[in-house]
C-alpha cells in the first residue's frame, strides 16, 4: 500500500516544510483578521503590507527549496 503523505528526510526538508506552513498560515484567514486594522505603514495599510509580506516570503522559501533540491541532485551524480 503506498503512503499518501510524504514527508521530509532531511533537516533541511523539515525546515522548509515548516516554513511552507508558516506562510500558508500567514495567508489564512485568522491571521488576516488580526493584520486587518486601520494602520498605516509607508503611507500603505497594514493589510496590503502583510500582503506583500505573505507574497515575498512565498517567493523566498520556493526560492530556497529549488536551491536545495538543486544542491541534493548534485550530490547524486
């Protein structure tokens, strides 16, 4: 029977599996609720800023997955 979770082998992998889940969690909606105030930060309210937060930091954790998943193929040849 085949597994229909699979997780991380490696410390790195659960790092970044937590960190998925850290900004999957940012984006949601109880967190949302909370950032929602009438605040602004550089002249933007606080919701658009935690918006592109939530956004580069989806960016920055792929990024470092593609690197460690490249690095990992490399040491396999």
């Amino acid at each position: 029977m085949s597994r229909l979770v699979v997780l991380p082998t490696s410390r790195a992998g659960w790092a970044l599996l937590i960190a998925f889940i850290a900004v999957v969690a940012a984006g949601i909606w109880p967190v949302i609720g909370w950032v929602n105030r009438n605040i602004l930060v550089f002249g933007l309210p606080l919701l658009v800023v935690w918006s592109y937060v939530v956004i580069f930091a989806c960016f920055a954790v792929m990024l470092i997955a593609n690197r460690v998943l490249e690095s990992k193929e490399d040491h396999h040849d």
